[in-house]
C-alpha cells in the first residue's frame, strides 16, 4: 500500500467498507473456482493488484475494481452504488430547497 496522506487520512467506515469490500470479492471469486491468477489474466492485471484489492487497499483504483466485478459477473451493482433515487439524503434536501409554491409568469 502507498504510504501517502490521503490513504493515512482515510476515516475508519471508509478502510472497514473497503476491507470488507474487498473480503466479499475475495470470497465471490472463490465460490466460482477462479484462482487469483486466473482474476489477474481476465482482469488485465497483476497478481499482487488482486491480492491487494482483496486485502481493501485503497490505492487499488476504481477501474480495477469495475473491471473485476465484470469478470465476476457482477458490474450491475456498481452502477447502483449512487443511484440518485436511492438517496435518501439528498431528495430530502432538494425537496426542502424546492419553492414552496410556483411562481406565475407574468404575461405582457
């Protein structure tokens, strides 16, 4: 793992999502009998990235992990990660900063 300040600033629900993250894929790729070297050739990678991807380093990028849940079959769910409809917070606020009423036009 990279030894930088944004890794070591990283809060603690963010390191624990990502180790579990990491410990789900590990064990979907071993429900389906695909070795980590067998991951690496499909995933266009490294051993050493999966192994780290799979320990939750968080230098592992994005792609890597997009890549990896499409080998595994499972990039839908990546999609749905930040679903504007299931946003609880955020329709609450824009509902709570929409006018109140509308505005008429005014007609000349």
């Amino acid at each position: 793992m990279k030894n930088s300040f944004a890794v070591q600033a990283l809060p603690l629900p963010v390191r624990s999502a990502l180790t579990k993250l990491g410990a789900d894929i590990s064990t979907a790729r071993r429900l389906r009998g695909i070795s980590v070297q067998l991951m690496a050739e499909r995933a266009l990678v490294g051993r050493n990235t999966i192994t780290r991807l799979e320990r939750g380093d968080p230098g592992v990028s994005i792609g890597v992990y997009a890549t990896v849940l499409f080998v595994l079959g499972m990039s839908d769910r990546l999609a749905m990660l930040v679903d504007p409809s299931t946003d609880a917070v955020g329709l609450a606020q824009a509902d709570a900063l929409a006018p109140k009423r509308p505005r008429r036009r005014k007609t000349a």
